[in-house]
C-alpha cells in the first residue's frame, strides 16, 4: 500500500541497527575508510559518495507489482514509470506472478526471471522484504520502496524497518524508502539552460513549489525523496549533488537527520567545492518537532544545535518554502560577487527608505556612493533628490537613454556588487522601460541585478516576459524574500572564500593529556568538582591552588600553603549547587575562621545527607568575567562545545553559543561573537578588557577533551570560568563532570 507519511529510525531502532553490524549514519555499501581517514574517536573524516548514477539514469529498470488495471494505484504509478524508462532511454521489465504483459510489454513472473541484471527495481507491493532479499541475487544495483507502515508508525512499524535495512545490507542493494514516492521520476524540462537545483526532501509535497520553479525557467536536475531513508538518506544525495557538474545549488526540506556526522560530512564536501546547499529544517519549536517526530519518526535534535551545525558547515537555513525557492535559485545562478555593498534603486523615495530599512537591519552593507558619484548621478537626476544610496530618480526615464545611464553610473562604483530594484507595482511605460533598462544592464555586468516586482497580479509583460526572460537578473515578489536572498548569497562567497575544513585538522591520534584523563574518568559516576578540575588540569587549562583536606587541622596546614585569603566549599559528587546550599565561604583570611569554616561546613553537608570526599581550601582569584564553557551530547551530532555567561547568568540570561567538534579558532571566536554580553569581555563601564584569548584557548582544549573522551565524557560544566585581564589567562573556579 502507497502512503505519504514518512518515518525513519528511532532510538531504539537505531541501537537494533548497531547490533545486527551498521552504524546508523554511515555509508551500508561504500568502502571502508582509508588508514587515515578516521579522527581521533574512530570517526570518518570525509563524507563517502555513492555512485547513484545509475539511480538516476539506469539502463534496466524493473517493476515489480506493475499494473494497467483500470482504477489500480499501482496503473498509474506504472504508467508514469513507462515515460520515464522512455526518456532516459531505460529498458523496462514488468514482474508480475499472474500477468502475461502490461501496457503491451511481456511481464516476468519473477525478479530471479529477469533477462538481465537491472539497475533499479521499483516496488510496488506491501511488503518489499522478501524482494529485496531477491534483489541480491539478481544483481539490482537500487530498489525503491514505496509502502509504508514502517518506522512512522511506532515500535512494531521500526522493528519492520530494521528487517529491511538489513536485508539490503545483505543483499548487496541501496535502498531509497520506504515510505518514498515517485517524484524521482519526474520529468525535468530539457530546454533550460544555466546550472541548476537539485532537490531532497522527506516530504513529496514539500518540494512541490521548487519543481514549479521550471515555469519561471529556472533548470532543476534531480529530485531525491528520501522517505524513511532506511539506506540512503538526505547526507548520501547531499554528497553526490555536491560532485555533480551542473549542479549549481542543493535545496533540501528535512524533517529531521539521520545522523549527524554524516550530514555534517556531507555540508562539509560541499562547502569545499563551493556548493551551496539551502535547508528548510522543521522542528524550531518544541510543536513543530514534535509533528516532525510522528511524521519521521526521526530524531529532530536540540534545534539550537541544529542551527549551530549548519552555519558551521556553510548550510543556510531558511523557514519557508518560498524563501527556499527564491534563495536556492539567487545563488545556483548567480556569479561570484566582486564586492559586498549593496545599492538600492528605486523610483520612489518612499520605495527606496523602507527597503533600506529592511536591508540594513540583516546585516547587509549599504555604502554612501562618494561625492563625485552622486555629482556624477545628478546630471540625469534632479539635485533635490538624495542619490547617496538608496538612490532615488524621482521616475525612471522613459523615453531616451538617460534610464539605463544612471544603471551603469551606479554598478561602474567599485564599492557595489548587487543594484536592487523595488518595483512596487506595474505603472507603465515606466515600469516597462525601468526591466527592460535593467535586464540590458544586466548582460553587460558580471555584478548582481536583483529586482522586486510587487504586483500581486504577475501578468503583467514586464514580469512576465522582461523580467523571467532574463537568466541575468534575479526576479522577487517580496522586499523580504530578496533581502533574505541577497544576505545568502554574499554570506556564503564570503564563507566559501575563507573555508578551511575542520575535518582536515581534526586530530588522528591522542594526546598525551588523554592517557592521564582516562584514569581519571570513572564510568558511571560524578565526578566531584576536585576530580573534574583534576580532569581540567590534565587538558591544561588552569584552575586555582587548591587542596581537599579533611580535618580542620589539615585545612589550616592547606590555607597557609595555598596563600591567604582562602575560599571553601564542600566537596562531593552529589553536590551540583553548592553556593545555594550555603557551602561556600569566601575570603577567609585566619586560621581561626578556617576551622571554624570547616566544622560549619562538614556539620551542614551531614545535616543535608551529603557524603562528602573533603573540604576544598582553594586560592581566592581576582574578579573577571565569569564565562561557562561545557560539553552535551547530542542525540545527532554527539559531542557539543558550549560557551556563554557564566555565574547566575547562565541561567537567567541563557545567552550561549554552541559548536559541534571539530571545530579551530576562528569558530571559537565566532562562539563569542554570537553572544549577546560579549561587550563584557572588551571592557565596559570603565572596566578592563579581559583575556578573550585565554578564553578561546580553554574553548579549543575542551573540544579536545570532548573529541579524545567522546562518550566516556558524557557531560562537562565549567562554571564560573573567571576571564581576567587581558594577558592574565582564565581559571576554572568550579567544574563538574559525569562520566558514562
């Protein structure tokens, strides 16, 4: 039975797939990675690419369950099958155990009767299991499985699943589905030219709006559905896509990730060529992740993650349809930008401020054409116009050669690399003779024309014809769709350029500092914060002189040796918030007020049934700024690196930024740019700036510690990390850590 809702692994199918020999994420049927290729936790480190050329344009196709039964899905679905076989220039074979033939072609009764090994067998049956464990033997290379009642459905449907996965595991086949569709045999127009979309989407329907983009001539040249992406899921497409020449943008619709380390892998070969890859990822809200949940069955991850990963690797996130269309299609067609400025042109002064307004506030650089360029602009633009950017002509030129004169004065200054033009509505001639001045320009310029045509009528010649005839300019309907696009596009030439993969420098063996934290590490356990800062002092990264005692007398002995004034606190595993028990004294500056300390403070852990491994006598620190580094595992992505304001902040201001390993510097940096309170660390009020290259070194360091201790280390807090004065370093204050 065919159905449209789409499922794939849950947790506990997941661990099934481990156990019977795959881990999820990974290519099935792809060669082993090369001595190498593997960071320091045994993960690859480059995305394996399938061949799925025969996928897409095979040479023998087979359909098994065909059917020309008037009324019968499965005729319909058949019949588009024939088309298709028939363009590609594919032979198809009809299986079927009770029929003769099938839209005139003799049938086989059987995948073992086929007269030749075929590149890809469509299912059309209930249950694909036993066919595809057929397929092995007949040498099929891919099988699409269109049933569902799979993963999306619950337990019963993933255990199904997981079968099935394995099956083609052992049989040798690739596997798209279940729960797929047909939109992978579609047909894709031939007369198009330029580079082109590929799509991935795990919702047939969601891609609907971007196979339409044809209409507009815009080229697409490949749909992949996923479905439950048992096998081959959206990071194995991404991969292929990225190496295809005639792919110029990848635009994909996930409801959720199969694995993260793949995906990231895949973004990752992507960015390296330079491909951009454009992503509706649902689930921002906990309502929307949990439709995602029952529509996949897939894990949707901690979105900030999410969010985090993709602008890591160069994917831009979009949350509507028709932005993914309008931003997919800017950067597949558009050339590299020579500059970032950017010059709104309107011919009206009202038009030309709001599109300001709404540029400036994403970020994009609108800069002041200088003096001699506005003086220059003013001899076919009346004085009492501003022409400093925007540029406001008070009507374009209808009837000589003045309109597209002031189109080639503005994209002749070196600052400019995009002119948009906010049309508003059809007003003709002027309207008419505004495109076509600037479709004209266009074609003699190698910067970005983008115009946004506002009439919600969209008949109109101008559009229509001008304006769509042009592979040159960009065309919008929206002032915010072109703002979003236009920001993608100069942000990802700008990421491209400075590129670096972090899985080239992702570290192959372990560090010394490793072999000292593994005995440190007791799986299971929590650690107390003097084992954490153990842990921390093995990586490097600085924590206070301290000594855990336990006696009082042995706590004097520790205060004169750590150096008044001294702070205390309670040690033990169990003890996560010690200042809110009242298990912290600062600034004790005897030995009277030490003993005294120790006996209040071993006295009130007893009170409150902790069982303590010691007393801390620790260094008092000077003041700085409190930061909070920490490690998380992501269900997805595996270990995450966190940073943010430390202290009570963390939690009341929730002002954090987070990185998936691995990751160098300038993300660190980037973390910190991201942050809302990061004036703090430049010095505010007087105060002095702080050591911002102590803190990025503690970052990197818990990464490493993250990467070499990879699941041992289930969870880091460092908090408050005391950032000082600049050249003064950072010292954890307090630490803890869970170990798996």
């Amino acid at each position: 039975m065919l159905g449209s809702t789409h499922g794939t692994l849950t947790t506990d199918l997941r661990a099934r797939v481990v156990a019977c020999g795959r881990t999820p994420g990974t290519a099935v049927h792809g060669t082993a990675a090369a001595e190498g290729d593997l960071d320091v936790g045994g993960r690859p480190l480059h995305a394996s690419v399938p061949d799925l050329d025969k996928l897409f344009r095979p040479g023998a196709v087979a359909v098994v369950g065909a059917s020309d039964t008037e009324g019968r899905p499965n005729t319909g679905v058949t019949g588009q099958l024939l088309r298709w076989a028939e363009r590609v220039g594919a032979r198809l074979y009809p299986v079927h155990p009770k029929r003769r033939s099938v839209f005139g072609l003799d049938c086989v009764p059987s995948v073992a009767d086929l007269p030749e090994p075929v590149d890809v067998a469509v299912l059309l049956v209930a249950d694909p299991l036993p066919v595809v464990e057929e397929l092995g033997a007949a040498k099929a290379k891919f099988a699409v499985a269109f049933a569902s009642g799979f993963a999306e459905t619950g337990e019963a449907g993933a255990t199904a699943q997981a079968r099935l996965a394995a099956a083609a595991e052992r049989s040798g086949v690739r596997l798209l589905g279940p729960n797929t569709n047909l939109n992978a045999f579609e047909e894709f127009r031939d007369d198009l030219d330029g580079p082109a979309i590929a799509l991935i989407t795990q919702s047939g329907h969601q891609g609907r709006p971007l196979y339409a983009l044809q209409e507009l001539g815009v080229r697409l040249s490949h749909w992949a559905p996923t479905g439950n992406e048992a096998d081959l899921e959206a990071a194995d497409f991404l991969s292929y896509f990225a190496e295809r020449p005639e792919v110029g943008a990848v635009a994909c619709y996930l409801e959720g990730i199969k694995d993260g380390r793949s995906f990231l892998l895949a973004a990752d070969r992507a960015a390296r060529r330079g491909v951009p890859v454009v992503a509706v990822k649902v689930g921002r809200t906990p309502a929307g992740a949990r439709t995602a949940a029952s529509h996949t069955g897939k894990l949707t991850g901690a979105d900030q993650v999410v969010d985090a990963a993709m602008r890591q690797f160069g994917v831009i996130r979009v949350d509507a349809l028709d932005e993914l269309q309008d931003t997919a299609t800017l950067l597949a067609r558009a050339r590299r930008p020579v500059a970032d400025g950017v010059v709104v042109y309107s011919i009206s002064g009202g038009t030309g401020a709001h599109f300001a307004d709404l540029a400036t506030a994403a970020g994009l650089k609108l800069p002041a054409l200088s003096r001699e360029k506005q003086d220059e602009l003013h001899q076919w633009i009346p004085d009492y116009l501003n022409v400093a950017n925007p540029v406001d002509n008070g009507g374009h030129p209808v009837g000589d050669w003045r309109g597209r004169k002031i189109i080639e004065a503005i994209l002749d200054d070196p600052d400019v690399g995009v002119l948009i033009c906010p049309i508003t509505g059809p007003f003709p001639p002027m309207s008419d003779k505004l495109a076509q001045d600037l479709v004209d320009a266009a074609e003699a310029t190698d910067k970005l024309i983008c115009v946004v045509w506002g009439s919600p009528v969209g008949t109109e010649a101008a559009y229509r014809d001008t304006l769509l005839g042009s592979s040159r300019v960009a065309t919008f309907r929206t002032f915010g769709n072109c703002v979003t696009a236009v920001k993608a596009y100069l942000d990802h030439h700008r990421f491209t350029r400075a590129y670096r993969s972090p899985f080239d420098e992702a570290p192959r063996t372990p560090s010394p500092s490793y072999r000292k934290a593994q005995a440190l590490l007791r799986p299971g356990h929590r650690l107390s914060e003097h084992a954490a800062k153990q842990l921390l002092r093995a990586y490097g990264i600085r924590v206070p002189r301290e000594q855990l005692v336990t006696s009082a007398a042995a706590a004097v002995r520790a205060a004169s040796l750590v150096g008044y004034p001294v702070v205390m606190k309670a040690s033990a595993p169990q003890l996560a918030h010690k200042t809110e028990l009242g298990l912290v004294r600062l600034g004790l500056t005897s030995a009277s007020q030490v003993r005294d300390t120790y006996r209040e403070l071993t006295d009130f852990a007893r009170c409150e049934g902790a069982a303590l491994d010691g007393i801390l006598v620790c260094q008092m620190v000077d003041p700085g700024v409190e930061m909070v580094v920490g490690v998380t595992h992501d269900e997805l992505f595996g270990p995450t690196v966190t940073v943010g304001l430390g202290g009570v902040l963390v939690e009341v201001l929730r002002d954090t930024a987070v990185r998936v390993p691995p990751f160098g510097e300038d993300q660190a940096r980037a973390m910190l740019g991201e942050l809302r309170g990061r004036a703090l660390l430049d010095g505010v009020r007087g105060a002095p700036p702080r050591d911002v290259d102590a803190l990025v070194e503690v970052v990197l360091r818990v990464q490493r510690m993250a990467l070499e201790l990879g699941e041992g280390l289930a969870e880091l807090d460092i908090n408050p990390l005391m950032v000082l004065e600049r050249g003064q370093g950072a010292v954890a204050l307090d630490a803890m850590a869970v170990c798996r």
